[in-house]
C-alpha cells in the first residue's frame, strides 16, 4: 500500500475528475460492490459534484443493518470515493423526523458491513481516508462555497456532507 502522506499529496496536486470516464469508474465500482455484498439494485450512485471531488455510493440499512431500498431504511452509509487520487471515505446517517438524513456518530453493528467495503476498496487500489486528517486544514487551499480556509476532507472529498 503506499504511503498515505504521498496519497495526501497526490490529491492535492491535482484537480477534480468530473469526466465521464470518472462517473463509469464509480458506477463500476458500486456493480461490484452490489455483487460484492449481495445487494442487486440497493446502492444508490450519487454523481453530483457541486462543491465536491467525489461521488457517493449510497449504502441504506434498517435497524438490524440489512441492506434495503431506501424508502425502508433507518440508517444511510455514504462511501465517498475521490475524483483527485485513490482514497475512500465514509459518514454514517441516520433517519429522524419526516425522512430527514441527520449525521450520526458512533454507529454501532456496522462493523461487519464496513469490513466487507474496506476489504472490497482496498483490493480496487483505493486507500480508506485516515479519519485524523477529517478537519486538519491545508494552507493555501480555500474552500469553493465561502472561501474559507480548507480541510483535507473538503479538498479531496466534498464540501457538503
């Protein structure tokens, strides 16, 4: 695996991939992973990239962490992958009040799901993003939406979580 410093770096020397053959990349990744985790049809590809270097590959869960349609689920894992180099990131959501999608921490029972991802990523040449380097700023980096000083996590992944 190479070093995550070289990576980090990697990323930040280059620009975002709102190419096509991106978009193709990402969906080919999610028809593996459905296949990959025996979910035909239940991850939804998010290829919106307002304000972001990645797209999503969105992973509904009910209670019991079984994977279903969106419409039945309680929980929503969203697997970011990079535009700007091969790192992968995830946040966890969590259904409240009249369908609203809240971030959630501490998520217990997904172990076994995100072992499977980062099992599945890895072998795809894709690095998981070191959580410790979420909010650490970058000089000389601004974000997009209201040019302030920018987060690794906003640079390489997206602004709008």
């Amino acid at each position: 695996m190479e070093n995550i410093e070289n990576i980090l770096l990697e990323g930040l020397k280059s620009k975002p991939d709102f190419s096509i053959s991106f978009t193709q990349k990402v969906e080919t990744i999610k028809n593996k992973l459905e296949v990959k985790l025996n979910a035909y049809n239940l991850i939804r590809h998010d290829v919106d990239m307002n304000y972001s270097s990645s797209q999503c590959l969105e992973i509904y869960t009910d209670r019991n962490i079984n994977l279903v349609k969106q419409i039945d689920a309680v929980f929503l894992l969203k697997v970011f992958v990079s535009s700007r180099c091969p790192l992968y990131s995830y946040m966890f959501y969590r259904k409240e009040n009249h369908n609203i999608w809240k971030f959630a921490q501490n998520l217990n029972g997904f172990e076994e799901l995100l072992t499977k991802i980062n099992i599945f990523m890895e072998k795809h040449n894709f690095t998981l993003f070191p959580y410790k380097y979420k909010s650490v700023v970058v000089n000389g980096f601004k974000t997009e939406l209201d040019n302030r000083p920018a987060t690794y996590f906003e640079i390489l992944f997206s602004e709008i979580v």
